[in-house]
C-alpha cells in the first residue's frame, strides 16, 4: 500500500481506481466551489463504471437537533464544543476545546450541512450517477429527519470529472 499526502482538491490521477470511499472527510471547504471541485476530482481519478461513496453528516438532522453547546467527557479527555449556524443554515462553524491532564487545545472548524438532495444534486451534476443512499454500512434506509449519516453510492458514467 503506498499512501501519498495531498489536497483533495487536485488529485493527480485519472481513470486509475476501482472505487473512491470518503469517510466524513468531504464538506469542509468553505467555498462551495471548493467541494464541487473535490467530487469532479474524485470522478476524475475513478475508472468509467466505477463507483465512489460519500459518507457525511445528516445536515438536515444537524440543523432539526441543532445545540449550540456540547460537553464530552472521553477517559479524561473533554471535548467542549461551541457551534454556531451559517449561510441561512446550509453551514455550521465549531470551537472545540479539548481538556487533559496536560493542558487544552482549541480548534476551529467549519462543515457544510449537506441535505441528501443537495449532495445527490451535487454529484450528478458532476456527471456521476447516484445509485443509492443509506443510512449505515449495514445499508440501513435513509431517513432525512433521523438519521445519523449519509452514505451516498454513485457511479462514474462516461466522461464524468472532465470538466472544471
């Protein structure tokens, strides 16, 4: 296995993989150009008939269960969380703060909230075909109000990723 350290944003490779995974690692640009590049990059990088999967958080369920503040405590760790919602809703932006015996570290992030429309929107605008949604590995069905993840399939269909 060669692992290779990049921006997703300019994946060197083209028509070269049997599948892409995305595990809650897509939709945190801030620019929405910026994740639309992403998916073309991804289309791009993936054999004709193959099928990349998205998994992210239910930016619908985020925003009906919405708490500004969240404490966490992990085996002496505590995770304080204080989030706040952007962009009419469409986005979020956490402080985190973590707690040990050493000290605390803050950090900043910003997500996208994708709903299922959206991120299918997305994708098949970007020339993929979207073969399924789910809600767990387990291919539990979706349910935009409850669950948890998206988990999106599509499919690279001819030229899919060629254009910018």
């Amino acid at each position: 296995m060669k692992w290779l350290l990049g921006d997703m944003r300019e994946i060197p490779f083209e028509k070269q993989f049997d599948g892409i995974t995305s595990i809650d690692a897509f939709g945190f640009f801030e620019d929405d150009s910026d994740n639309k590049r992403t998916v073309l990059q991804m289309a791009k990088a993936l054999k004709s008939g193959e099928r990349l999967v998205i998994v992210i958080a239910n930016g619908v369920r985020i925003m009906k269960n919405f708490r500004s503040f969240a404490r966490e405590e992990h085996e002496g760790l505590t995770v304080e969380i204080e989030r706040e919602l952007l962009s009419d809703c469409k986005a979020m932006r956490e402080k985190l703060c973590f707690i040990n015996k050493s000290g605390e570290s803050r950090h900043e992030r910003y997500q996208r909230l994708y709903s299922v429309d959206e991120l299918s929107e997305l994708a098949s605008n970007t020339g993929l075909l979207v073969r399924d949604v789910f809600s767990s590995f387990m291919g539990d069905q979706f349910d935009p109000n409850s669950s948890e993840k998206i988990i999106l399939v599509a499919e690279k269909c001819g030229n899919a990723g060629n254009s910018r």
